[in-house]
C-alpha cells in the first residue's frame, strides 16, 4: 500500500477490484477546504474513464506492471500465442487485448505486452507496420492527379483506403492506431 501522494501518471492501480491506469494526477488546494489530487483513469479492461479524488493521506494500491516485448507466433482460438525473445517462453494472450489494430497483425511480428502478476492486461502492435498489398484495382491513366483513394487488401486480410497510384504487390507502411495509409515503402 502507498500514500496517494506517491502516485505518479502512468502507474497502474487496482481501484475498486479493478485495475486501471492514471492518465492524469493533479495536487490540487481550493481557497480554505483540504489539499486533495484528482486522477482521471482508464478502466485497462474495458477502456472506460473514471474520475475520482484522493485525500492526500488515502491509501491506494499501485501495481507492478512489467512491460516487454515479444513475437507473434500464431492463432489459437481465442488466444494469440507470442514468445518471449530472451527466455524462449510462450504465452497466450487474448485477442481482445489488441482491439481493432489486431488485423494488421503478421506472424513473426513484435508486440509489446505488459503483466501484472503473470495476467497480461495490455497488448499493442507497433505504431506503423509494413504490409504488401495482395489486391487492389488498377489505377487508369489521368486519374492520379487528384487526390482520390481506393480499397486495397492486405496480406493479413484487412482492407484499408490507399491513393490511386498503388498497385497489386506493392509494400506500404500503415498506422496500426487508425489504420490509415501513411506512405509507399521503396
């Protein structure tokens, strides 16, 4: 246990049976009333925000969270298997950690998973990630001069809009967070 003055943005604590994650901790001291810190936290199941207000003296539980990254290896179910790149260890990890960016997800790729307690709470893919687009449709002569998009599938399945000057077989890189065309890779 640790005083709520201890707690830092960014730490993650159980708070009412739940974990959460401080997103932002203020100190703040109002006219003549009792100095208090006001935490905005984020549910890490279930990605709800909870606003809530410490006396500086409450107790709050903050959790050790450790962080680090591994390999992609394949689907099982529910579960995405990923290994540990220096002990060679393998986990399952839920596909709902990974949220909407899962589609661009490539076996042999590196995610960054963090635990608590041997209980994997957050899954991400790197913010970009380079794909070869297996189809899309052929640009006509004229029409690359504006700035209009197409759809184009990707090796992992996904479908993504791209500009009209990509072409079947070409690599590009993608934002995994909004899954937009960022740019060609050469």
């Amino acid at each position: 246990m640790a005083k709520a003055s201890e707690v830092k943005s960014g730490n993650v604590l159980r708070f009412s049976g739940e974990l959460v994650s401080v997103e932002e901790y203020i100190h703040r001291t109002p006219g003549n009333l009792r100095a208090f810190y006001q935490a905005r936290m984020r549910n890490v199941k279930t990605g709800k925000i909870v606003e809530y207000r410490f006396r500086t003296d409450e107790e709050v539980t903050i959790c050790r969270v450790e962080t680090s990254d591994y390999q992609y290896l394949y689907e099982d179910g529910d579960y995405l298997v990923v290994m540990d790149n220096n002990t060679y260890e393998q986990y399952n990890i839920p596909k709902l950690l990974f949220g909407s960016s899962i589609k661009f997800l490539k076996e042999g790729m590196n995610v960054t998973i963090a635990f608590e307690s041997d209980e994997p709470i957050v899954a991400q893919l790197p913010n970009s990630v380079e794909l070869e687009i297996t189809y899309s449709e052929p640009a006509v002569k004229g029409d690359t001069s504006t700035s209009a998009l197409k759809y184009a599938t990707l090796e992992t399945g996904a479908e993504i809009r791209v500009p009209l000057f990509i072409n079947q077989g070409e690599k590009v890189k993608i934002d995994t967070k909004t899954g937009e065309y960022m740019e060609r890779v050469k």
